[in-house]
C-alpha cells in the first residue's frame, strides 16, 4: 500500500511539473520568439553594415506574424535589400516540441527582393556572411554538398511540403550587364494542390500540380517565357508552348524527376548566336544516395529523337572530393539528327550528310585529393559510316581562295592564300625552325594526331582545375585553322561545337596534307595588329623575308601566336621582358627533348640578338615600361 501511494505522489509530481513547464513554454512563447528575432536582426545588422526592422510582432498561439520587415542599406550607395508587408509561419504542436524547420505553413504577402551588383562585382548582401564556415565545409575549401541536398529533398519530398502562399511579390536583379524584373509572384500549396503565377515583361509562366503521397506533378498547359538571371552577360531566356514535371521519392534515399516540353527556346549570346529551339525535349534524372557521402545521379535526356545518357558520381568520403562522369551519344542517323538538332546549334553542319550512324562517348574521372590522376576519354562511335557531304567546302584548301581575316568579331579585310600572293611563303620555303618553334608552342603533337590532342586536353583540364579558372587552353593547329576558316568570331557553346565536329571530318576526310593545313595556318594567322600572314608578320619585325628569318627571330615570333595584339608587351625599355626570354627558352628545351633542335643549336641560341627594326619598332620605344617583373603571356586573345 506504501508503495502504492508512493507511486501516486511521484506521478503527480512528475505530472505537475510537466504542467508547469507546458505552461511556462506557453506563457513565455511569445517573449522567447521576439527574443530570438531581435538576437537574429542584431546580428544581420551587425555583418551586413544595413539597418534590419520591423513594424510589429504578433504569436498568436503557434502561428507567428511578422509585419513591416525592412532590410535597408545606412551607407552612401548601399540599395535595400528587402521589404515585405507580412511574412506569416504557423507550426503544429509536433513541429512545436521538436524544433521542426520545416513549418505547418508558410505566407508571404506584398514583398520586394532588390539584389543590386556593382561594377566591381560586389552584390548589396556581399557583406551578409556567417564568420566561420558551416559545419559541412572542410578544411580543404571544398564544401561537402552530398549531405545538405540530401536532407533538402528529403524536406521538398511531398508529404513534407507545407502550405504555402506567396502573394504579390516582385524581385529585381540589376547588375552592370542587365535589369532582371519579376512584377508579380503568385504561389500558392495547400489540399493537395499547387499553382504558380508570375508576371512580368520578361516571364510569363501559369502552372497548377497536384501533391500525392510521395509524389509532386506540375503542368503549364500555355506558353510560358521565363528570363533566368545569370552571372555572365545576360540572363537566359527559356520559352515553350506547354510543359509537364514530376517528383516522385522512395521515402529517403531516392528521388525522380521528369519533364517533357514542347517548342522549348534558350535564348543567350553563351549558347548560340540564335535562339536554340527544340521542337521537343524530354529527360528524367534519378538521385540517390547509396551511403555515407555518395551521391549517383542517372540521367536519360531526349533532345528531338536523339537518345542522351548521362552518369554522375559523387564520392565525399575523403577530405577532398572524387568525381566520375559519363555522357552518351548513342548512335542515331542523319535524319534523326538533323530533325532533333536546332540549325542555330548546327550552323554550317546542316548541310552535312552522311550515311550509316553516329554516336559519342566520354568519361572523365577527377580525384580532388590527387589532381594528376584525371583520367579523360573520348571516343566517336560509328556504325557503317560514310561521309556524302561535310557541309562545309574543304575542296578550297588545295587551291588558291581568298579567306576574310578578323579583328575581333569585325572584318579586317582578306587574305590571298597562294603563290599569287607576293606575301605568301609556301611550306617548303619557311624556316624548319619556325615552323619547329610554332609547333612546340602551339601543338607539338600536330603530324600524329587527328585533329584532337588528349593528353592536351587532360593537362589543360588538370590546370584549369588546380587554378580554379581558366589558364590553360587545348586547341589544337586543326581546330585553329576550322576556327578560322569555316566559323563566325561569335565565342558560345555552339561555336564550340561545330568547331570540334568539323574538325573531326577534316581529320576523317583528309582532303589535304598536314603540310597544307600548316602552310594555310602560317599564311592567314594574325601575328600583330593588322598583321596576317608570316610574310607581312617578318617585314613588320624584321623588316626581312620570312625565309632569311633566323631561330632566335623565330622563336621569338612563335610567342605571339597567342596574343599578338600585345606584342609590345614582350619588351621592356625597349628589351625582351625576362618573362618573353622564359618562354623562348621553354620552347628551345622542349624542341631540344622532342629531338627537334640538337644540343649545339640550343647552346648557340643568344636572344639579344633579336632586334625590332620593321615597323613594330614604333611601338616598341624604351618608354613602354611595364611594373610587373613578369609579364602573364598565356593570355590568348585570339577568336
């Protein structure tokens, strides 16, 4: 009996303080949440160097209203960030006792976003910023992203989604470049349904979906137009006529996303000088996480009737990062690619014919933790394949033509390739030192190759990467002379590609020898301002015929091929830049190791022989001084 009101008196207590503290959570809710945000705005004043307000706090049980925010700049230049007339957060009571982040609901109304970048590159929220770096970066600079995408489709997953509205918000993005608007915003979740609206000049998009279980679908049954901003040149414009999405999950580790669109447009000077429109395009990408930090990604994507197969794998179980990835071409007919393939991506390639199939496969392998372990490959797949016509007209190369030669993206004018041209130096009578010095700067592996140099490609990869930019390009002599030959000056990613594939049948074909294609290159490049062709390039420097040059003079000339437009840059106080020296002698060593200059010509090389005496002697004056000890001279500033 004893024990028995002893279990009873224990019970009330426990019972009573439980009460007490339920209570005391309720009483204090309010005083806790205003605490917390007056703490959060304090510290975003504090790293921003803005004003962070609000008009009033309501906590209506567990429904939270917050009226009258206001993100605002206190220094000279500095624009507001964001105002929003009411944002509304409503928890359940399970959300409440576990410190959920996902809300019951969630809603928005009467808002503006203003993000604003200057000249220099700097956004108005630049200063926004957490000290130390999140517990998911390492010590190595990589970010490890495996974990938090998990846990945020698990969160977007459809049985988590809460309600949300979103009403009359607009956003804007100014930047040096562009002024991206979006006047209108309307989104709105809730029993199973969704619908999104925005308006504005630049994008127009109405959709309605349906949310089930573990699945998400949307439709746009009219025509949308969106502007996407990015943070090169201008924002990407994306059109279509109708369009379907879909997310489905396993529940955890395991998600699926399609779409199918009709009519879908890009629209972006990076992509292609026209719109690129595909009269249809589908694609389904499945993510999943396997284990620990590994992330697989499967895509199947159709562009028209072309069958694209893309895998990627992401390994963040070391300090720094592995990457794998795969893309696949499979083999498909003409007709099938010239019905799939927009002619603003093919250009000159509409006219090519072929029979039988054409494919691509390419793997690369990256290993953050040992960069020089990359591994690339690539391999074009045929199938009974025959060239009928290359579309573009390589007879021309073994007879005399005229080629319009370039000053950026402007006509400067043509060429006169032949012996027609007093100008022109046929092959056998330039220099073997020239043209040895051209190759082992610009594509030492030219006369073995077909058109594309691997390893090149897997060195300039490798420094790219360690360097986190561009520094270091592959292009070889053959894609220069196609570049140059059959291709506008426009740089974009169709340019690229018909670039790459018109190389190919250059190789493929053969029409001419590779001493041709070398005579061609050395007559019609641009050697200086206004400079084409190696003849007009020795009587600007050297005021002499190209074949009395000597190998110093021609070492020399082989620096320019990268930049020629800055060649004065080569001398200092009217001498060679040490940095200039560096390179001949680059050049010299590896000449030297591909048995291309003997040991005793190397030894008698002396580069203060090189002396200006054409017309480039006026630009190079002893008062063209530069405060560098080194002058940067893998800036290649050819088209």
């Amino acid at each position: 009996m004893k024990n028995t009101h002893f279990l009873i008196k224990i019970s009330l207590i426990l019972f009573s303080s439980l009460l007490v503290l339920f209570l005391a959570a309720v009483l204090l809710w309010p005083t806790a949440i205003r605490y917390v945000l007056d703490r959060q705005l304090t510290s975003l004043e504090a790293r921003w160097n803005g004003t962070a307000t609000y008009q009033s706090l309501e906590v209506d049980g567990l429904t939270i209203r917050l009226k009258g925010l206001d993100l605002s700049g206190n220094q000279s230049g500095k624009q507001s960030l964001m105002s929003a007339r009411l944002l509304e957060v409503t928890l359940s009571w399970s959300q409440f006792w576990t410190f959920s982040r996902i809300p019951d609901s969630f809603r928005m109304d009467s808002a503006s976003i203003y993000l604003v970048r200057d000249a220099s590159g700097r956004w108005n929220f630049s200063d926004i910023r957490q000290q130390d770096l999140p517990s998911d970066t390492t010590a190595t600079g990589f970010p490890k992203i495996t974990g938090p995408l998990r846990w945020l489709l698990n969160r977007l997953s459809a049985d988590q989604i809460p309600q949300v509205s979103v009403t009359n918000t607009r956003m804007r993005i100014q930047t040096p470049d562009y002024d991206w608007r979006l006047d209108s915003l309307v989104t709105l979740i809730g029993n199973n349904q969704l619908s999104i609206r925005l308006k504005s000049p630049q994008n127009v998009l109405q959709a309605t979906g349906t949310i089930h279980g573990d699945s998400l679908s949307i439709l746009i049954n009219d025509p949308f137009r969106l502007t996407l901003p990015l943070p090169i040149e201008k924002p990407l414009v994306l059109t279509g006529k109708a369009g379907a999405f879909t997310m489905t999950s396993d529940g955890s580790s395991s998600f699926t996303f399609e779409g199918g669109y009709q009519q879908l447009m890009f629209s972006h000077p990076g992509l292609a000088v026209q719109p690129v429109l595909f009269r249809a395009f589908r694609g389904k990408t499945t993510v999943s996480f396997p284990s620990g930090n590994l992330m697989e990604i499967r895509s199947e994507f159709n562009p028209g009737d072309l069958q694209v197969n893309h895998d990627f794998t992401l390994d963040e179980n070391q300090d720094k990062p592995v990457i794998t990835s795969g893309l696949n071409l499979e083999p498909a007919g003409m007709v099938l690619f010239r019905r799939s393939l927009p002619d603003a991506i093919l250009g000159p390639l509409t006219e090519f014919r072929f029979s039988g199939e054409l494919g691509y496969d390419l793997s690369i392998q990256v290993d953050f933790n040992q960069l020089d372990s990359l591994k690339l490959e690539g391999t074009v797949l045929t199938r009974q394949f025959s060239v009928l016509s290359p579309g573009v007209d390589f007879n021309r190369l073994d007879t005399t033509f005229y080629q319009t030669v370039y000053d950026g993206t402007d006509s400067a004018g043509t060429v006169l390739i032949g012996t027609q041209n007093p100008d022109f130096v046929p092959f056998s009578a330039i220099p073997s030192h020239l043209t040895g010095a051209v190759l082992t700067n610009e594509d030492g592996q030219f006369f073995n190759h077909r058109g594309f140099n691997p390893e090149a490609f897997r060195l300039a990869l490798i420094a790219n990467l360690e360097s986190r930019g561009f520094r270091r390009g592959a292009s070889t002599i053959s894609m220069q002379l196609v570049k140059n030959l059959y291709l506008n000056r426009r740089k974009n990613l169709a340019r690229k590609f018909q670039e790459l594939v018109i190389t190919w049948l250059l190789e493929y074909q053969r029409p001419v020898s590779k001493e041709r294609m070398l005579e061609i290159y050395l007559n019609m490049i641009e050697w200086g301002p206004g400079v084409y062709g190696i003849g007009p390039a020795a009587r600007f420097y050297f005021n002499k015929p190209a074949t009395t040059l000597t190998p110093e003079e021609s070492f020399f000339l082989a620096t320019l091929v990268p930049s020629p437009k800055k060649y004065a840059r080569r001398f200092r106080s009217g001498t060679l830049s040490p940095a200039v020296v560096e390179t001949m002698d680059f050049i010299a060593g590896k000449m030297v190791r591909a048995d291309r200059l003997d040991s005793a010509n190397f030894s008698g090389l002396n580069w203060e022989s090189i002396q200006i005496t054409g017309p480039a002697k006026v630009a190079i004056l002893p008062t063209v001084t530069d405060s560098a000890t080194t002058i940067d001279l893998s800036e290649d500033d050819r088209d």
